[in-house]
C-alpha cells in the first residue's frame, strides 16, 4: 500500500461503522471520514490538482483536518500542515517556498483570526491559485465574492473515489522545520517514511486492531508528533481520536472519562497541567483504569513528574526522542519496561542511532551528536540540496542534538 492514504482505505473497508473521530458532540465514522476525504479528493481534482502537487493546510485539532489531510494524499498530493500561528507574510513564504498549488484553512475566531492571515498570505502568493475557507458553520451559504467556502464546494462532490498510486518514495508531507539559523525549511517525508512510521505502533505501544485505543488529540496535528503517533497511528489499527483544539487540563480531563480513553500523548507541561487538574470529586480510579498507554515527547520528563504520574494515572510514562525529519519518531522507552529518567529510550525497529563528531566520524567521548539512519529519515530538504547534503550523508541524518551516552541505549 503504498499510499499513505491506504491506512484510512483500509480501516474504513474493515471497519466501516467503528467510530473514527470524535470532537464534541460529533461522532463520526471510518465510512463517513471516508466518504468526506474522498469529497476533498475530487473537489482537487476538478480543480486541477494533480499527483505530486502541493496543498497547504491550516487547521487546529478539528475533524476537517484528519478528512481535508487524507483527501489531499488520495488525490496523489502533497499535504502542506502549517502552524496555525503563522502571520500573513509568514503564510505567503510557506505557500511560495512549498510551490503550493492550493490552501485549505479555517476561519480560526476572534482571538486568534486563522483565515484572514491565510487569505492575506494567499493574496501575496501569485504560485498558489485555488483558497477554500472552512467555515465553523458548515451550513453558511456560499459567499457572492472571494473566498470560496469549503463546505458548499465539497458538498457537490461524490463520496466515491479511488485512491491514487504513488511510488514509496514520493513525498507524502512536507514538514516545515525552523532550526536553528535561517528560514524555515520543508522536510520532504515519503510515504513510506510516514507509513512506517505510524505501524510501528504496534511495537512501540502494543496497538491492535482488534482491541483498538481511544486517543485524546491535544498535541497540534499540523506538527509531526501528534500528526504520527496519534492521528496515523489511531487511524493505522482502527482506534478512535478525540480531538481537543487547545489543550485545557480539567477540559482533557473530561474527555478523557467521558470517552474511555486509553492511549494520551503530551508534553511535559501537558503533563504538569493533568496532575495540577485532579481536585477532589475527578474519578481518578477511572482514569487509572482506562489509561493503557502515556507518551512523551519534546523535552525530558522530570522524576517527580514520572513518579506523580504513575502514582496517579497507573502507568508509565514512555519517553520518545525524533524530529520532523524523521517523521518523527526515532527512539522510545520500550513498553512493559520502567524507563531509564532522562533517556531517550532506545531505536524503534528498523532505525540505527549513533553519537557522531563535527566531521561525521563516531564520537570517541561521552559527548557526541546524535546520528538516524532507517526508514524514518526524510527525503531532503525541499529545494535545498546543499542543506540536505550538509543534513545527509550516506543515509545518516545528523539531528543537530548534542547528547552523553547514558542518554540513549544505542544497538
């Protein structure tokens, strides 16, 4: 399969009624998440959209950015997430460097105003032809001038299309990343790299189709963390994801025992708030209960945090370590074991990890940079080659971090 888009094509085909995404009151299904991707795929295609062509997306942790995601990958394209904090002139540099042929992007609120910076960054970019606006309020009438509205359009499409073929190597998604110098640059990650990437679950976290989890999204879909680990990876054995768009604790609280869920993926700080949350009348035995699986990412736990964590929640809190570049996920605390405070955990099957010098040689200290090689490593740079020279060699990717070698069980 090489299509990312397969992973919702056959999920839908085996378990069509199985309860996909939930965001409120809305519950929606793997056969209607289907059918409302494959409405944006032919609403891209009678556009114009061609395989390999760019689409941005700018879209907090709503349902529409799971279906728009899938329809722009069922079409051939490339999806573009961009961070929904972007300003008008950053959005014009993402839609231009990107080549971006088309923008999908909600209307955001008053506080933070996501469409109006999209359209003014649309307008600036003469490359990008085709802006769909995503109303809240799926039922407001299609406007009499720019710009057009989503709902209206993709209404008029059917809910049947075929996915399109691509080769394992073309680019699925590209990541914009800031690093440290410089203009943000796009990371071009294959299908295979996000493919693989989201079916390590199974090994990373013991995921099963047949007993699937149920995911609290609070980790923002346009980065790569939560993009994998929860919305692919839920979606790669049937689980169901709901979506909070702003994480609140005593709000992921809520949904956590309203809807039984099993697998949380945070930050640190999202870690702190849900400790901070549970005053007296939470049902902590359920939350206990329910919880299977906690992931962490970004920067190191603290003890107190690992030791209030399991004291309350039950579980263990597993580590992880990646980048945009590696799509992202290159090493975690493996699952059943206590992990190791402060490491990284261990290389995910089919990744290698070593600690390098400034001129790529092994590092000899206890100090070096750390070094990915597997399936997980980015095409490139998009149309940055001597970036991605300096970023590449022999399929090793240099991550830019420095680390000691108790941090990381290296092979």
């Amino acid at each position: 399969m090489p299509n990312l888009a397969a992973l919702l094509d056959q999920t839908a085909a085996k378990y069509p009624e199985r309860e996909a995404i939930v965001f409120g009151d809305t519950r929606l299904s793997y056969a209607q998440v289907q059918g409302a991707a494959n409405q944006v795929a032919n609403l891209l295609v009678s556009r114009g959209i061609a395989p390999g062509d760019k689409v941005a997306l700018s879209m907090p942790n709503l349902p529409y950015f799971t279906i728009i995601y899938f329809g722009i990958l069922k079409a051939g394209a490339t999806v573009v997430p961009l961070n929904v904090l972007l300003k008008p002139r950053e959005v014009a540099y993402h839609l231009a460097d990107s080549e971006a042929k088309a923008y999908f992007a909600f209307e955001g609120s008053a506080d933070l105003p996501i469409g109006d910076a999209a359209w003014a960054g649309f307008q600036d970019t003469d490359s990008c032809t085709e802006f769909f606006l995503v109303k809240l309020d799926s039922a407001a009438p299609a406007p009499l001038e720019p710009p057009e509205y989503y709902a209206p359009l993709v209404a008029e499409q059917s809910p049947v299309f075929e996915t399109l073929e691509v080769d394992d190597d073309d680019t699925a998604v590209i990541l914009y990343t800031s690093g440290t110098t410089g203009q943000p640059k796009g990371a071009e990650l294959r299908h295979r790299n996000m493919r693989d990437n989201a079916l390590s679950g199974k090994d990373l976290f013991g995921a099963d189709e047949s007993n699937p989890d149920t995911y609290l999204c609070v980790l923002p879909l346009f980065h790569s963390f939560g993009q994998t680990v929860i919305q692919n990876g839920a979606i790669a054995f049937g689980g169901t994801v709901v979506m909070l768009p702003r994480f609140e604790p005593q709000a992921a609280l809520s949904l956590m025992l309203a809807n039984d869920v099993t697998f949380f993926a945070g930050v640190p700080t999202m870690y702190w708030g849900l400790l901070g949350a549970l005053e007296e009348g939470v049902d902590v035995t359920k939350l206990a209960e329910n919880l299977r699986v906690a992931a962490a990412g970004g920067s190191a736990l603290p003890v107190e945090v690992h030791k209030d964590f399991k004291a309350r929640f039950g579980v263990t809190i597993l580590e992880g370590y990646g980048l945009s570049e590696t799509s992202p996920v290159a090493s975690f605390s493996v699952y059943g074991q206590e992990p190791r405070v402060g490491s990284i955990g261990v290389p995910i099957p089919g990744v290698e990890m070593k600690l390098i010098e400034d001129d790529w040689s092994d590092a000899t200290g206890e100090v070096g940079e750390i070094a990915i090689k597997g399936h997980n490593v980015m095409k490139g740079y998009y149309n940055r080659p001597e970036a991605t020279a300096e970023a590449i060699r022999d399929d090793w990717f240099r991550s830019g971090d420095l680390r000691i070698t108790n941090q990381v069980r290296l092979p």
